[in-house]
C-alpha cells in the first residue's frame, strides 16, 4: 500500500489534538498526519503536504473563504483528494452538496468515541483503496493513479449581504459587503486571504449600552453557534441562546462549548443570575425567558405548549429580552428552518435594539434568518465569520 497522508482540519483545538492522537494511535505504521485550526493555514500547509485524504470539521466547511464556502474551496484546488467531514447536526446532505465523499457524527459530551473513530478509520482505509468513492457524484471523475478520484465542483456564488430598512427605523445601516461589481475574484494561490471583513454599522441600543444578547438557531445552528462562540472573548455581557434541541443533548452541548470557548458556557436553570462573560444555553423542552429585577436579569425555564412547534422557542426569549431590556440588548439570528425568532428580533429592533441575521451564503438552512431579514427585523445581514467580531464592536 502507498503512504497515507491524512490531513485534520479543525478549530476545536482539543478535539483535534485528540483526532491526530487517535490517527495516529490507529492507522498503520508510516502513515503520515498533518493538521490546522483555520482555513488558510490549511491551504497554506497542504500545498507541500500533499494529503491524500482530508478530514475536517463540518462547521469549519460552510465557512466563506475568498468568497465562496471552504469545502467546494477544497474540493477546487485538492479535486483528486477525497474529504471526510464530522458535526454535531446531521448534515450529512449538506456535506454532500457541498463536495464531501463522507460525513460522521461527532460524539457528545460524555458519549463513547470509540464508535466514531472506528467509522473514521474505516472511512479513511476504505477511501484509500477506493472502496467508496471519493464523491458522491456518480459522473465520470479524474483519476489521481492511486485509487482515489474526485469531480470538480463549481464555484459557490457569494450574495452581497444587504441591510435591511424597517417602517421606524433605527439610523441607517450601510451594506455588509461590496457589490458584485466590486467584488474581486478569488486568489488562485494556495495560500488563502479570508476575505476583508464586511463594513459594520449598526448602531448601539437606544441606551447607549448594550448589557445582554440574545440569539436563536435551528438546523445547522450548533455548528454555527459553536463558530461563533469559540470567536468570543471577555469582556461581554452575558449571552442568552435558543438552539432548537432535544432535552439532555442541550447539557452536554453547553459542556462541549464551555471547554471549547474562553467565555463560560452552561445550560441554563430557573433563577440563573445573567453574569458578564457567561453564556445561558436554554434547556431542551423548556422555553426560556428573561426578566429584569432590579436592574439584574434572571432566567425562568419551564415546559410550555410549542411555540411554531418547537419547545424551547427563539420567539419566546426573544419577545422577553424586548420587554425586559430594550435597547439595552442586541439580537442575533442564525440558520434555521421555518419563521421562529422573526416576530421576537422585530419587536427587539423596534425597542432600540441592533439586530444581526446570518446571511445566506454561509447559512446550511436559510429560513429563519431570511424570514427575519423579510419582516424588517433584520438591520444587517453578515457571514458566520464575521459576526464575532460584529458583537464584540456593538456590545463594546
């Protein structure tokens, strides 16, 4: 057999560590690994790698690298080589789409890896041999001589990320990104440039302080959400989320994120005192709301009827951050199916409060943020990438 080379992508530092560490403990002698926690230190350490398999962190993929989304950017410039891709969500058609030969589900908080790693080596022996193929399209693909083959994938076309007017309107927001008439085409070198960051303006809350925000994701949003709070440092004001998820995954979700991010991450409980730098994951099968006593915000989490049939709701925390906090918050939408947290980030807006929606072109499902965006709740839409950074301006 040929040397292996395996190359690992991921920003969760600890877990890729421990992928190296298992691939190397597991695959047979003289396979060689390599690694990186961003896009283009990957680009820039493959060129001289030469990887014959890629492993990468699905949330890391969908993430805009030289205008269009890292994983078809690597099935561009590595089209020989097959990818391997993992995530918490089942994206497994997403991964697809987007040029991926397999995807896996990454283990939780507290659940054995060993089902995980024993799919993954098998997946990477098995790519190697060219026992699956290394697309999912069943066209004709070039060969690279070792068994491996892999089909071209066209470019992802980058909408410009427009700013959203409202019938009373907040001072006016400048567009989040250069027209397509501006918009230079990506490098063809191997050492990717993240693209400039998007123009920025939103005003602060009515109050000229922002001490509390909100945000709600759905499908694709525990990859997002993981993006963007691993993006996040101290200092902040406390952070309420509604992730659309099943009761006992939501606690070992905020474990996973709270060894992962530099801001604290829980699950959230009745009587939870919002601190700064802290981080409130609503509970799966409860709605979570928000109230002001004094000054200090407080968290209720109890079961209720389904809100837009989902239970914890974005609408519910939302429509309670609007009254108890005002313009002192700021809300933010990410991915999602359906319309929830639409009607709750227009009535924050209305209070005075900013309001972000991820934009499309980085969404795995653009429904929420799009249904915002439509209603007028929307005062910016931006790229996943860009938001951390967003918050820390607007929240600082």
């Amino acid at each position: 057999m040929h040397e292996l080379r395996v190359f690992v992508i991921d920003n969760a530092i600890t877990f890729k560590n421990t992928l190296v560490q298992e691939l190397t403990k597991r695959l047979p002698d003289g396979t060689k690994i390599g690694h990186a926690a961003q896009p283009a230190e990957a680009l820039d350490k493959m060129g001289s790698f030469k990887p014959n398999v890629i492993v990468i962190n699905f949330a890391l993929g969908s993430l805009m690298v030289n205008q269009e989304k890292f994983l078809p950017l690597l099935t561009k410039k590595f089209f020989h080589v097959p990818i391997v891709t993992y995530g918490m969500s089942t994206g497994q058609s997403a991964a697809k789409i987007l040029g991926a030969a397999v995807y896996l589900k990454k283990p939780t908080i507290g659940q054995s890896t060993d089902e995980f790693f024993d799919s993954l080596i098998k997946s990477l022996l098995e790519l190697d041999s060219g026992k699956i193929p290394a697309t999912s399209s069943t066209d004709s693909s070039p060969s690279t001589g070792n068994g491996l083959t892999r089909k071209p994938m066209e470019s992802t076309i980058t909408r410009p990320s427009p700013t959203r007017p409202i019938a009373t309107p907040p001072p006016p927001v400048s567009p989040s990104s250069p027209t397509p008439s501006n918009t230079a085409p990506p490098t063809a070198s191997r050492t990717a440039t993240p693209p400039p960051e998007p123009v920025i303006n939103i005003p602060a809350g009515s109050s000229g302080k922002i001490n509390l925000i909100a945000m709600g994701a759905s499908t694709g949003g525990t990859e997002a959400l993981s993006v963007v709070l691993t993006n996040l440092r101290p200092p902040l004001p406390g952070i309420v989320i509604v992730q659309h998820i099943p009761p006992m995954f939501s606690k070992l979700f905020s474990e996973r994120l709270n060894e992962e991010c530099k801001l604290t991450v829980k699950e959230a409980a009745t009587g939870d005192i919002v601190q700064p730098n802290h981080v409130y994951i609503a509970p799966g099968g409860k709605h979570m709301t928000i109230r002001n006593e004094g000054g200090r915000y407080t968290l209720e989490c109890k079961p209720g009827p389904p809100v837009h049939s989902v239970c914890p709701a974005v609408d519910v925390l939302f429509d309670s951050v609007a009254e108890a906090a005002g313009g002192s918050a700021m809300g933010v939408i990410l991915t999602g199916i359906g319309k929830d947290g639409a009607a709750g980030l227009l009535k924050m807006r209305r209070n005075g409060s900013p309001t972000i929606g991820q934009d499309a072109a980085t969404c795995i499902v653009y429904g929420m943020p799009k249904t915002a965006y439509e209603m007028g709740a929307v005062q910016q839409q931006l790229p996943l990438t860009s938001i951390p950074a967003a918050i820390h301006k607007i929240a600082r």
